[in-house]
C-alpha cells in the first residue's frame, strides 16, 4: 500500500470514531478519545498486524533488513504479528490521544468539525510516515 492510501484510509477511520463519540463531550475530549482509541482499536482488530504485513514502511523496512542479511528465505514468506505490553500500548494510545489535541490548535479555521477530523488523521499519518516513525512499530512485528 502506498502512504497516501494509507493516510486517507486513516483519516476515515479516524472520523468513524469521532463519529461514535460525537455526544456533549468537551471537542478536546473527544479528540483524545479519537486518537487514543484509534490507536487501541488498531492494536485489538489486528490493524497494527495488517500493517505489518502491508503497510509501506514495514515493507521497506523489511527490504532493506533482507538486503542488510543477505538471507531472503524467512523475511519475506512469514506472516507478521505486532506485539506490544498493555502498558506500552496504553503509552503511545495517549501520546496518539494527545497529539489529535495538539494539532487540532492548527487547524481550527476548519471550520466543519468532520472535515478536520479526517484532515488530522490524514495529516498525522503522512507526518509519521515522513519522521519514519512508523519504524518503531514495523521492528516489533515478530
């Protein structure tokens, strides 16, 4: 999968769950539940494993390892699993929460909340993508 693709289909991930919390809470509230459960639910429904096995940057992860071994027999034919601690993944769940807050700030003259939503997990994603963070998650895969 190409990193647009992904950011688009996390930017609608990201509304869907604003949506299910879209009651009288505080819209900062809301917003680190979004991130915060995004990230969880990505982690319960094996989205995190899917990624493994199909995102962009565990796939070119996975090459450069196999380039770096010279070994092309287990990399490439085994199926991945992310793996993480409940407290690790409670961590970067809030530290996700947060951030859907931080950035909020930067697009408020977006003024359709739905809109922005989808922007931010849009724009979040891309951002990773580009800080290679999402590294950190494909070198977990076991």
């Amino acid at each position: 999968m190409h990193y647009i693709f992904e950011s688009t289909i996390v930017g609608m991930y990201s509304l869907l769950i604003y949506i299910c919390f879209d009651f009288g809470m505080n819209t900062n509230i809301k917003l680190f539940m979004v991130g915060f459960i995004k990230h969880l639910l990505g982690y319960i429904l094996n989205i995190h494993t899917y990624y493994c096995n199909n995102g962009y940057a565990c796939l070119k992860y996975q090459k450069q390892f196999q380039s770096h071994k010279n070994n092309n027999s287990d990399i490439s034919d085994s199926k991945k699993v992310a793996k993480t601690t409940i407290p690790v993944l409670f961590i970067e769940s809030g530290f996700e929460g947060c951030l859907f807050v931080f950035l909020n700030i930067f697009l408020l003259k977006i003024k359709n909340t739905y809109t922005r939503i989808f922007i931010l997990g849009v724009i979040l994603h891309i951002v990773f993508e580009f800080l290679q963070l999402h590294i950190y998650f494909c070198k977990r895969c076991a």
